[in-house]
C-alpha cells in the first residue's frame, strides 16, 4: 500500500502547474481585464503567418509573450517578452 501511495504522490508533484506569477510592463503592473486579477501564467506563442508554413520557414517568424489568468483563464497577449516582478 506504501508503494501505491508514493507512487500517486510521484505522479501529482509531476502534474502541478508552475505557480502563478505578476508582472509589469512599462511600469505598469498587468491586471486581467476581465477579473482584475494580478497573477498570471507565462507562455510562449508563435505567430507564424501561412506563407511561412507554405515555405516550411517557421523559424523566422516572431514570438509573442502571452500571459494566462491563473483566476479566469483571460489570455493577454504581448510582442515582446516580458519579465515578472520578482525577476524585475
């Protein structure tokens, strides 16, 4: 029963997201536009165009910053990265 227990608890530290996190761009602190929430999630995505898929050049296409209400689930969306506050 012990190896069955450790094993769920394995399986539930690897599927915990990252903790959610503020940020600020411009000196400002970014707030959800829909719940005025202030913690968010960062990721990454490509905004490639179809030409580029066409061409198989991908790589030359920009990526965007997008940032992910940890309350609401509202995405912001940002052309340049940016940096939470803590790293700031």
């Amino acid at each position: 029963m012990k190896i069955i227990a450790g094993l769920k608890a394995a399986v539930k530290s690897l599927s915990v997201e990252p903790k959610a996190e503020s940020f600020r761009v411009a000196g400002k602190q970014i707030k959800c536009l829909h719940c005025e929430n202030i913690l968010f999630h960062k990721e990454k995505a490509s905004l490639n165009s179809a030409r580029s898929s066409l061409s198989n050049t991908e790589w030359f296409d920009h990526e965007a910053c997008i940032l992910v209400c940890a309350n609401c689930s509202h995405i912001e969306w940002f052309f340049d990265d940016i940096v939470s506050e803590k790293n700031a």
